[in-house]
C-alpha cells in the first residue's frame, strides 16, 4: 500500500481508525475528558483529511457499513455526553440560506456526521482491496469537502467554547 498511496492518505487512514475507535469508546470517558480530547483529535482528523491524496476518482457506488441505526446510536452517545452543552447557535450551517437568523446545532449531529463517513471510509479500507480503499479514499475527500469538513469545524467551534469555559471554571 505505501507504494500506491500518499504519505498524507495512509496518515489519514491511521488518525481515521484512532478517530472512530474515541467515538465508538466515548461513553466510556467522563463528559469534559471525553470533550477535551475531542478538542484535541478533531483539528488533526481535519488536518490529515485535507492532506490525503486519492489517486483517482471514483464511479462506482460503495457500500457503507454505518446505516441510519448505527448513526442515530453514536448520536444519542455523543447527545448523552454533552447534554445541555450539545446545542449551539452558529451562522455558518446549511440551512441558513434559508433563513434569516442564526441556526440552533448539535456538536452531537455535527460529529455524528463525521464519523459516518470516516467510519465507512475505514470500514472499506480495513477489506484490504487497493482499488477498493482508493475509491472509499476519494468518496471520503469529497464528503470531507461538500460536507463534513465544515461540520468539524462548527462543532470545534463550538467544543472550544466548552473546554475554554471549562478550564476558566476550574481555574477560579
């Protein structure tokens, strides 16, 4: 594979599996531990994503391991770990071009939806089919790009606001 691939497409794949192994722990960690690691994981999640390298694109449609049970599950984790702390108001969403107001989010949904992608990504990727993990690879960049790349990004917004409070909190 490292004769094929990027160096940023294999450390993609390597901070991917570490990202869904944390999500798929989460509730295993106390709230602000899980939230202050998140802070930390999600930028480089980002960073590698817009790295990584597809060689090609592809045509073909794939199959993806996480359907709308597996999805609404980590939801309701991540919603159950936040709590009151889940919503957050942000300008930046989709659907603000169609309204005139600021959008009420879930960091939950947003990293619901991260994890959905990198998840079928990694899931392709762990068949071990060359052709298979480049097509998975390019379907994950373009869904970073169109989607869930700006997704991390209000959710970390939103994280950051959290763990800055937090940490004044304590320190007080």
């Amino acid at each position: 594979m490292k004769d094929n691939f990027s160096k940023g497409s294999i450390e993609f794949l390597t901070v991917a599996v570490e990202f869904c192994k944390f999500i798929e722990q989460a509730e295993d960690l106390q709230p602000d531990d899980f939230t202050n690691k998140l802070s930390k994981l999600l930028p480089f999640l980002y960073l590698k994503a817009a790295l990584a390298e597809p060689n090609s694109a592809c045509d073909e449609g794939l199959d993806h391991s996480v359907d709308e049970l597996t999805y609404t599950s980590v939801r309701n984790a991540l919603e159950g770990i936040f709590g009151e702390r889940d919503r957050y108001l942000t300008a930046s969403h989709p659907d603000i071009k169609l309204s005139d107001t600021v959008i009420n989010a879930s960091i939950a949904e947003d990293v619901a939806d991260v994890y959905q992608s990198v998840k079928n990504f990694v899931d392709l990727a762990r068949l071990g089919d060359e052709d298979l993990l480049d097509c998975a690879l390019a379907e994950c960049k373009n869904d970073f790009r169109e989607y869930w790349g700006s997704r991390l990004l209000n959710a970390l917004v939103a994280i950051h606001e959290i763990v800055t409070k937090s940490n004044i909190a304590s320190q007080e």
